[in-house]
C-alpha cells in the first residue's frame, strides 16, 4: 500500500489546524492541558508505544541483506529499548516520544514526497517541513525541557496564545490546500 503524497499532505494539515480551534476558543483551558504535556506519563506512554511499534514496522519492512541475520534479534532489542524508556525515562517521556513519532514522521514525508520532487516546486514545502520537523524532533530529544518553556511562553497569556492558534491553523489548512489542490 502506497501513501498518496496529497492524501498524507491533506491529512496532516486538517490534523495540525483542527487543534488550534480548541485554542482559540478555550485559551485557559488549552493552556492548562498544554502545560500538562511535558510531564505527562500517560501521553509518554501513548507516544512511546507508537514510536516503538512505528520504528519496528520500519524495521520489518527494511531489506538490507546485511542485517537479515539480524533483524529479529533487533526488533527484540529495539521493542525492549521502546518498553525500557516507558520504566527508565519518566521524565519529560512525552516529549521523548513526541520526538520520535515527529522523527518517523519526517522519515514519512521524505519517502512519500521523494518520487514527486520533479513535477513541482511546491513539493520542496513537503521535504522542508519535513526536515523542519527532523531539526525539532533531534532538538527535542536533546534538550526536552526545551517544549516545557515553549509551552509556557506560549501560553502566558489568552491573547498570545490565541494569535499562535490562528497562525498555526493558517499553517496547517495551507499545507492541506497543497494536498488537496496542488499534490
């Protein structure tokens, strides 16, 4: 199963923008859950396990001939590494595995958006974000606490917020426009 680059670009914008409604309506209340991420066991947990199963999926469908000896072996350790983190990294784990998913993520757009990058220079808005999201995701994984005072410093007060929520879904409807009018 091939993954259309204008379905994945469509898919990704509607479900960047639909959250920034919920910002601009209720900036509190956003605001609070925001603020509540960072350190959120069970956001970690649900991050981590799709991290853990995506990376594996990756791993499976990977053929290099080096590592066919290797492979099931390397899933074990892998998955161990995916529940181990769950044990070991309960600090900012949901940013840990917020990471990582924006990682596979990126891995996800280059390989969807690789076969178009002749037909148009809009593809290069596809590669790019998806490199944007490698930068933040490494950025991430480096320094987590980093989210946590981003988190604060946009949500300090109702009015910030609010314009980050427009700017945001602006975002997140281009980049589905493209998918859905020019990929």
């Amino acid at each position: 199963m091939t993954l259309k680059l204008s379905t994945l670009a469509a898919t990704l914008g509607v479900a960047y923008a639909l959250p920034q409604l919920y910002a601009f309506a209720n900036p509190k209340g956003c605001g609070e859950a925001l603020r509540k991420f960072p350190r959120s066991v069970q956001w970690g947990y649900a991050l981590i396990t799709l991290a853990t199963v995506w990376f594996l999926y990756y791993v499976k469908l990977e053929s290099i001939a080096d590592f066919a000896a290797y492979k099931k072996h390397m899933m074990i350790a892998f998955g161990a590494i995916g529940v181990g983190a769950c044990f070991f990294l309960k600090d900012f784990l949901a940013v840990r595995g917020l990471a990582v998913v924006l990682l596979l993520l990126a891995k996800l757009m280059v390989d969807t958006g690789r076969p178009h990058l002749g037909e148009s220079p809009w593809i290069l808005v596809n590669q790019s974000v998806a490199y944007v999201l490698v930068l933040l995701g490494v950025w991430l994984t480096i320094s987590p606490w980093r989210l946590r005072d981003w988190i604060d410093w946009n949500t300090a007060d109702d009015r910030r917020l609010r314009i980050g929520a427009v700017v945001r879904m602006a975002g997140g409807l281009g980049f589905a426009a493209l998918g859905l009018f020019i990929f």
